[in-house]
C-alpha cells in the first residue's frame, strides 16, 4: 500500500498497514531485519538524524524497520498518529508513564487490574517517587475527587484482566477532560477489533501485544499507541513534553513535533535511556498474529460465549462473570463500547471454593494451564493462587481474581471438545 492509499476497511488494514514490498528484493513479507546498527549515508545525515530533525535508522534500540511496521500497523488499527514498540506490556506501561510524570506525582487507577499492574503500580512505581491512587471506576465521583493538581493521568483496562468488567471509557474520558489528564487505556484484552478507545475519549492506548495481537503465544511484546489528540501545553502540568530538552540542544518535543510530540518522545527519551526495545522477530510474529486478528476474535467470541452460557447453566458453578453474557451488568455497556463481541477472557465462580478451583485446573486436558491469555490456545488458571498471589484478599476480590474463581482464556478448538473438557475436570473437582 502507498502513502496516499483511502482509508480501508480493518480487515484489509490487519494486513497490509505500514508494510510495503521490500525495496532490495521485492519480498512481499516484511522481512525480519535482525540487525543492530545502520550505515549512515554521509557526517550530515548522521548528525541529522541524532538531532531528530530527520527521521530515519541508527541503532535497533530506538528504531528498526521491522518493528517500525509493526508500530504503524498498530496505530493505524487503533486510529492514532503513532505507536513505540517495546518488549513486553509492563514495559509499555513504564513506557507511557514516562513523559508525565516526576518525582511527587500520582495517577489515578482503575482497582479492576492485572494483578501484576496492580503490583507494578502499588509497589515498583514507588521507586521512581511517583504513586497510584486506586479508585472504583464505577464511583464517578471517587474518580473525580481523587484527581489532584499532582495527577498527571488517569489508567483503565477496556475490558479488565481477568474479571471481564467493562469500564465505562466515555465517561471516564469526560472526568479526565474536566481535569486536564490524559486517559490511558489498556486495550489487551479487547483489541482494537473489538474495541477503539480512541473513539470513546481516550488519548494513549497500550498493548501486551504478547497476548491476542500475536495470537500463539510465542511473542512478547509491548506497544503504546498515541492518538495525538491531547494538548500537552495547555497547561505546565508536562515539562517534558513542553520544556526544553536539554540532551537534544533545548528541543521543546510538543512545539517541534505536534501531535507526534508523545511518539517521539517515547523513542527518543523513553528507549533511548531506558531501553527496553521489542526484538526484530517478535515484531515479525506479532505481524503475522495481526494479519488474522479480526478472524480469531470472531472465534474466539464465539467460543467463549457459548462455554461461558453452558457454564451459567450448571449447577456445580456459582456465578460466571463475563460481559457477553446478558446476566452480565457490563452487558449493555459492552453492546456498546464492544460490539461484535466481549473478547474470550472471563472467570467463573465454582462451588466449594479455593480447592476445588485448584483441583479443577489441575484435571484439564485440553486447557492448558499457563499464566497467559489470548493465544490459539483455551487457557486455564486459578488467578488468587498465581497471577494475582502477590494482592490482599480485598484486592483480590475488587479485580474480580477471588479465591474461588478460575480465569479461562478460550482458544480456537472445537467448543464441544472445550465443554467436554470442563465437564470431566469439574466432576473430577468436586467429586
């Protein structure tokens, strides 16, 4: 595709954005350039790329044609004006914190978390002098009184990792704008086929592009995508994106760089010192996982629609938690912010508690019990016991992770054979 190709539909986008055949071979898939370092045509060129006054190749730790594929296939997706690949989705969220924040400042967060964003921004964030204020979303006025003038953002989940809740981005969005903050969304869970945070007010979109955007489980990977939309001098709440620069001779990122101020940012600042840069194979099979996106979200809906109404059904099963299920309160607001579907994660509440769960994950044969989502794969795991071990058990039960839930990612088989699997594993549990 060219420059200058219409807008088309995401279907076409998943494959073909930001990618064109290879100008030395003619190779129409991108190649993986695994490579560190890139010849510079003469002194000048050299001098203007470390300037940032032109854009270009230098060192695979700040840009590699590869990764540059996949950062504008990404933010084509998701509707913004760029993207920053990165080498996990923790990092992307060190990453997108980065340029708001100083020593003193906070962010306000949704309680509904991945037990290990819980973790990163209750305890590690600590270490940079900055703090997470955690708040119900559902309480708008929480949200509001808890931001202050050291707020320098507010963080949600699209669809929380892993109770299936849905947060209410439009009016989130709206208590950030009175506020004068960015809204960060981590849209891993649901993918910007089945959800596009941009539309509903967001201004920064990340990804653990290791879950659904690659698909098999064999990539990690992080991404934060920018929507260009927010004015970082409106206010001097963010010198580093309005105050000059001093290692880039006094740039000022916002003035210079419009609305790719944040984007460049990222590259130059954030992976420049930090430098926690996403492999040149990982970005090429996370292309390949995004060029069926749209196809394995369709089946991954589906799949999870009909296990989780099988399991709302039985009697062994106390409660099942997912916004796909009309039971669900998110229901409508999933109809709306998520159409064509509630993604495959959910949790299910089984009866006779923390050892039956226990019991039941270790008695599944199909489901693999790993401490993933989002792969080909159905998934299966027991949250209080792995990924959210480190939370209180109030913490626990506010990300919809208590002791007597199971976390299952539903995969791509058959839905018969999924079914059959829980049923004898659940017997087997509560025999």
């Amino acid at each position: 595709m060219t420059d200058d190709s219409p807008a088309h539909a995401f279907e076409t986008m998943q494959i073909h954005a930001g990618a064109k055949p290879d100008p030395a071979t003619g190779a129409r898939q991108t190649p993986i350039y695994q490579n560190t370092a890139y010849v510079f045509r003469d002194a000048d060129h050299a001098a203007a790329l470390f300037n940032l006054q032109e854009v270009g190749f230098i060192y695979s730790r700040l840009t590699n044609p590869t990764v540059a594929v996949l950062q504008e296939r990404i933010a084509t997706l998701e509707g913004g004006v760029g993207a920053v690949a990165c080498a996990s989705g923790h990092s992307a969220q060190i990453l997108a914190l980065l340029p708001l924040m100083s020593p003193g400042d906070n962010i306000v967060v949704s309680t509904r978390l991945y037990g290990g964003t819980v973790t990163q921004f209750s305890q590690t964030i600590k270490r940079f002098g900055w703090e997470a204020k955690f708040v119900d979303f559902e309480d708008r006025g929480a949200v509001s009184k808890a931001c202050t003038k050291k707020t320098k953002a507010v963080f949600c989940e699209s669809i929380a990792n892993p109770g299936g809740y849905v947060t209410d981005l439009p009016a989130i969005a709206k208590i950030a704008e009175r506020k004068g903050l960015p809204l960060i969304v981590d849209n891993t869970t649901a993918t910007p086929y089945l959800c596009r945070p941009f539309e509903h007010g967001a201004h920064i979109v990340i990804h653990s592009t290791t879950k659904y955007l690659s698909g098999n489980g064999t990539a990690m990977g992080g991404m934060v995508v920018d929507s260009g939309t927010f004015d970082w001098s409106a206010s001097d709440k963010y010198p580093s994106m309005t105050e000059p620069e001093p290692a880039y001779h006094g740039l000022k990122f916002h003035e210079t760089f419009g609305p790719m101020a944040y984007t460049f940012h990222g590259i130059a600042v954030g992976l420049r010192d930090l430098g926690p840069c996403q492999s040149p194979q990982n970005a090429f099979i996370t292309l390949l996982g995004c060029e069926t996106l749209s196809l394995r979200m369709e089946r991954h809906c589906e799949n999870a629609k009909k296990i989780a109404e099988w399991l709302e059904a039985d009697d062994r099963i106390e409660s099942v938690s997912y916004a796909g299920l009309k039971s669900s309160p998110y229901y409508r607001r999933a109809r709306k912010l998520a159409p064509k579907g509630a993604s495959g994660l959910f949790t299910f509440k089984v009866k006779g508690g923390y050892e039956a769960c226990r019991k039941l994950v270790d008695n599944v044969s199909i489901f693999s019990h790993v401490a993933n989502l989002g792969d080909a794969r159905s998934l299966i795991i027991h949250s209080a016991s792995t990924t959210h071990r480190q939370l209180t058990p109030e913490q626990q039960e506010a990300a919809g992770a208590g002791a007597d839930m199971v976390r299952v990612s539903i995969g791509l088989e058959h839905v018969d054979d999924l079914i059959a699997d829980l049923d004898q594993a659940l017997t087997k549990a509560l025999a």
